[in-house]
C-alpha cells in the first residue's frame, strides 16, 4: 500500500499536482482582487509554475508569495499602464461601434480596437513572464518583451490560442474558471521558455 501512495506514483504525482494548480489559482484570484496588484499576481503565478508545478521544487504558498513581493514594485506601475491603455481602447471600440450603427462610415474601423486590445494583452503576458524570469531595469524588460513578442510570431500565436480556449472553456464551464488561469499559464510557459532558452544561448 505504501507505494500506491508514494509521491513517486504517476496516480498521486497527477493529483498532486492538480491541487497544487488548484491551490495556485485561488492565490492568483485573489491577489488579483485589488486589481492594482494583478500583475505582480500573474508574475508571482508564472513564476510558481515554472519553479514548483513543472520542476517540484519549492512550495506553492511560498514560491507564489516571494515572487509577488519581489516584483511587486516592478509590476505595479506597468500593470495599471496597460489596464489603462485596454480601458482607452474598450472605451474607443464602444464609441466608434456607436458611430457605425448610427450609420457612419467610419464606424466600421471598430474591430481594429479590438485587435490592439488583443496585442496590448499579449505583450502584458512577455512582460510579466520576463519579469517573473528575469533580473531586470523596467525600461529594458519593457524593451525586451516587444522585441520577443515581434521576433518571434509563432510563440505570440500560441499564447493566443491558449487564452482563446482558456475564455472559451470558462465561458461554457463557468466553474472552470477556477482552474484556467494556471492551465492557460502552464501552456504558453513551454513555448516562452524555449524562446528565453534560445535567446539565453
């Protein structure tokens, strides 16, 4: 019996992991509650799983609440930038959609507010990824976030598409998404971390 409960056992590594997702996500939630502090969340929840989901090294609680405090300072200020811009944009494709059902031409350049919305958000997830990896000035992790976001397409699709399903599958299972920031994280870290393994080389 000892051994079906060995942490060595695939069956309880599997559960022990999924808890630990479990656990992960519940603090990523709900350091995300002040809304200032997200970032340095998303960052802190990066962070953790590359050290302890992926690799088994460190706890969860402690792994998480290092990194938050670590990069608190950091992520803060580069957080409420970014809010604001995707607020400025929300509001712009709301305004502009207004004017084309009210029946102006140029109203039907309302999609391209959501396509900057979409990139802003993709840049915020090479940011903080950099920055949970990185020791790094902010000016130069801002700088290297865009210069890998643009060098390298392939990887930006990808953290795209596992966003996309993360929505889709919390909007169809609303339960779900208790679990899908740290399943959407874990899937778009392995191709983040092959480009920083790349660019480290």
């Amino acid at each position: 019996m000892g051994g079906i409960f060995s942490y060595d056992n695939p069956i309880m590594s599997a559960i022990s992991k999924i808890a630990n997702c479990i656990l992960l996500n519940m603090l990523f939630l709900i350091c995300c509650i002040p809304i200032v502090t997200a970032g340095a969340s998303f960052t802190a929840m990066y962070y953790t799983i590359e050290k302890n989901i992926k690799n088994n090294r460190g706890y969860v609680c402690s792994s998480f609440f290092i990194s938050f405090k670590e990069n608190l300072k950091k992520a803060t200020p580069v957080w409420l930038l970014i809010l604001g811009i995707e607020i400025i944009f929300l509001s712009d494709y709301f305004v502009v959609n207004h004017v084309r059902q009210a029946g102006n031409m140029l109203g039907n350049i309302y999609p391209l507010f959501l396509v900057m919305m979409v990139l802003v958000a993709l840049y915020a997830v090479w940011f903080f990824a950099n920055l949970a990896r990185f020791d790094n000035s902010v000016k130069n992790l801002m700088k290297n976030s865009l210069i890998l976001m643009i060098r390298f397409p392939g990887t930006t699709v990808l953290i795209f598409f596992a966003l996309i399903f993360a929505c889709v599958i919390t909007y169809l299972i609303p339960i779900a998404g208790f679990l899908m920031p740290v399943i959407a994280a874990w899937l778009f870290s392995a191709p983040i971390e092959h480009v920083f393994s790349k660019c480290m080389k």
